[in-house]
C-alpha cells in the first residue's frame, strides 16, 4: 500500500497531461500510487494514460465514459489504497517537493491534514504567488473552524485574494476521515467549497506551509468565453447541499447571514456567466435574463439586506449598477468589455 494516492481526473487534456503527470512521479516523496481516471475523454488523453502507466507501475488507469469531474474523483477514492489523498488537476502541476514538504509537515504536527500555497501560471510565462488557506502553523478543530469552515459558509464577497477558494488540490487529506464519514463530490460546479467544509469540520489538526507548491495553469480567454447555461440552477442545487451541511454541523451561528452573502456571491457569477463572449443569446435576451435573476426571492433578498463594498473595482462596479437596477449600461460595460 502507497502512502499518498494522487488522484488526476482526465478529460480532454493531451496538451497538458505529460507535464502534470512527470511533476507527479517525479516528486522527491516516491511512495505514493497515480490514479489516472480517463472520463471518457475524446482526444488522445486516454491512450496517452495507458502509456505513462506502462511506463512506471505506480500509475493505474480507469476509463469510464463522461460523467464529469465529481464522479471521476469519487471513483478515484474509491480505487485509493494511499494513507492520505491528494488531488491534481491535469492541466496542473506540482513543485517537486510538494507531497514531501506537505507530508513531512502533516508527520511533524501529528496533524491529519496539510495545506500548501499555489502558484497562478499564466500562457504568457507571468506566475502570481498566492498564499495558503491560513499561514504556516499547526491549527486545531476551534481554529480550523474559524480559519476554513466559517469562511467558505459566509464569507462570499471581498476584494481579489481575499476570499477563501474551495481548490481542494493545496492540500493533503486523511483517507480514512474520507472513508469514515463518506464524504465525496456532487454537482458540476463549487463541488471543492462543500467537500472542504465537509472534510474540515471532521478534521482534528491541520499543518499549513506558505511555501507555494502548486501551480494553478490559468487561461484567461476560456474563463470569458465559456458559457454554462443552465447555471442558476446548478447553483440553486449547491445551496441546497450547502444549507443541508450548515445544519447538519449548526454552523449558523457562527455565520447567520451566509446565506446572503452566498446568494450575492452567485448572483455576481450568473451575471458574469451570462455575459460571458460564449453565451449565443442576444444582448436583448442577456440583459431580460439577469433582470429576472434579480427578482429570484432569495437574490432579491440579499440586494435588500446587503450592500457590498470593499470588492474589487469590476465587482464593485456591477454591484452598484445591479442595486440601482441599471441593467442598460450594465449590459452596455459588458459589450464592450467583450469586443475588447
């Protein structure tokens, strides 16, 4: 049995694949199992699998046909036989010290779980270093609360950096805490935010390094092109699965009005998303579609009670616009944004 299994879900990542898989087997930490789950993917990224499997017999492969990234990562806990857990993206990679450093910080803590800082690299060769969840220490189940949990319940609306991601791939998690408490993925989308929350209001100890260790391959052009249609109500279904959490660990009262903060949080990513350069609709039809987002009882709630401030200058600015219910020339910002 591997001490670490990492486990990359693969869909249509020929280009990247080889790069993230050598940064795995390569690491300075050799104990460990690759599981890479195919989903069906229709480029060369399965055969590509079966390749680098037999090239090194610490890698498995499981093809399955396209379910998404919850149900391949959830097949691929149920497939690990590795002590601890992590997970890697397959346009991601990893420093070659990652699972060594996080490993070697979670054995000196006697700590159940490990986290790390990430690296955003951009196409251009630009990185950006952003830092951990919380900073180098070893955190308790009050302070992990208080540091992770609370944040990712409430605290939706901030300036860049400062709101609290749910990329579960900085850290290094228990297996058995995992398979104990059947935590796993659901849904296509924030399906990180509710298994953290999940899996930290279990956990016991947490040992943090700032060190970056993980790098974040981003692409701008397909975060303003991309377009999910049926968004809204992907997120009416992950406030379900996140209020259903919040009570069944009483987290309210540590955050009464997150629901309020979670529904402006969404309701500034449905705008955004509908928007975006991918969405085949008119203008006209955007503009009648993000009036009506509005109007939905629990966004009208949160524009009622809530006024934002402190976001970021864009964010900012749509808020306003949106409190003040001026859909024309936030349509109009959003036009030009996208010719530009």
């Amino acid at each position: 049995m591997s001490e670490i299994s990492v486990i990359v879900p693969v869909y249509q990542a020929e280009r990247f694949l080889k790069k993230c898989t050598d940064s795995i087997l390569g690491q300075t930490f050799a104990d460990l199992e690759l599981l890479l789950i195919d989903d069906g993917s229709p480029d060369a990224s399965g055969r590509l699998c079966d390749e680098i499997a037999s090239a090194d017999s610490r890698v498995r492969v499981i093809h399955k046909h396209n379910e998404g990234v919850s149900v391949a990562r959830n097949l691929g806990l149920r497939e690990a036989g590795g002590r601890y857990i992590a997970f890697v993206d397959a346009d991601d990679w990893l420093a070659e010290n990652a699972l060594q450093t996080l490993h070697d910080a979670l054995r000196k803590a006697g700590a159940d779980s490990a986290g790390c800082g990430h690296v955003l690299a951009y196409p251009d060769g630009r990185t950006e270093v952003e830092r951990g969840a919380l900073p180098t220490g070893v955190y308790r189940p009050d302070e992990i609360m208080s540091g992770i949990v609370d944040r990712l319940l409430g605290d939706r609306l901030g300036k860049p950096g400062e709101v609290l991601n749910g990329f579960i791939w900085r850290f290094l998690f228990d297996r058995s805490i995992i398979a104990e408490h059947h935590i796993s993925f659901s849904g296509a989308y924030l399906e990180d935010e509710l298994f953290l929350m999940e899996y930290f209001c279990l956990a016991k100890c947490l040992a943090m390094v700032d060190e970056p260790l993980y790098f974040y391959q981003q692409n701008p052009a397909s975060v303003t092109r991309t377009y999910l249609p049926d968004y809204m109500n992907t997120f009416r279904s992950f406030m379900e699965a996140k209020r259903a959490l919040a009570k069944r660990f009483g987290l309210e009262e540590h955050r009464p009005d997150w629901e309020v903060s979670s529904n402006w949080a969404g309701l500034l990513i449905a705008i955004g998303n509908e928007y975006a350069a991918g969405n085949p609709n008119s203008y006209r039809v955007k503009q009648r579609r993000v009036r009506e987002f509005t109007r939905l009882p629990d966004m009208e709630r949160a524009i009622r009670t809530l006024k934002p401030q402190g976001l970021g200058r864009n964010k900012q600015m749509v808020v306003d616009l949106v409190r003040h219910r001026q859909f024309a020339l936030l349509t109009a910002l959003y036009a030009l944004k996208n010719r530009t």
